[in-house]
C-alpha cells in the first residue's frame, strides 16, 4: 500500500509537514517494498489559491491510499475522499516515526477537515 506524508525534507529523518496543501513535498511510501519517492511540492505550495485539491490531485496521481499530515484542510479533505484517500490528520514527528505509527495502527483515519481553508 502507498501512503503519503507531506514533509519539511526529502528523507525519512525529516520533519512532517503540518500542512497538507502547502507542504514543501511529499514522500510516498510503499509499506510493502519500503520504497520511497519524493514528490516535490512547491510550485503548488506557492499557489495563490487552491493548494490543497492541486495537492490532492498530485498525491492521487501517486496511486496513494493514505495521507498523512500534520493538517488537512475541507477541500483538500473532500477531494481526497472522493479520490477514495484516507485521510490522518494530526501527525507530527519525523516521516519515520509517522509510518510506524501508521503500520502500527496507532493512528486513526480522520472523519472530517481539521482546519478551515486558507489555514496557514
């Protein structure tokens, strides 16, 4: 299964983003092969609006089940839904630490947006 985590860094050892829309990229991790891809997310981060559903339609196209982050706003939340994504918000720490709480089952798919848009 791959899983994205938006990210202040492009490894393991980096700190999780808490913003989705607007994170500086995302590692995509494969649980099965621990395979990690970086998606570079600044061109979207700078947007003036709509950050967050160009960044769900990124990290859908990544053929990602899972996001997590630090925050997600209603838009990004709703579209990443509808692309079938579960979202988990409130996730902090380093990429690494969230994965294995993530394989660990120790964080809990959120049933709503945690923020309201244009959270910054």
């Amino acid at each position: 299964m791959k899983i994205a985590i938006s990210s202040q860094g492009t490894d393991l050892n980096a700190i999780v983003d808490p913003r989705f829309g607007r994170a500086r990229c995302f590692l995509v991790f494969d649980t099965e092969t621990n395979e990690v891809v970086v998606v570079d997310n600044a061109s979207t981060a700078n947007a003036m609006q709509g950050a967050g559903v160009q960044t769900a339609q990124a990290v859908a196209a990544q053929g990602v089940r899972a996001v997590l982050s630090g925050h997600v706003g209603p838009k990004a939340f709703t579209a990443l839904r509808a692309a079938g994504i579960d979202v988990y918000a409130g996730v902090a720490g380093t990429v690494r630490e969230a994965v294995e709480a993530f394989r660990a089952g120790k964080l809990a798919v959120a049933a709503a947006a945690d923020v309201q848009g244009h959270w910054a």
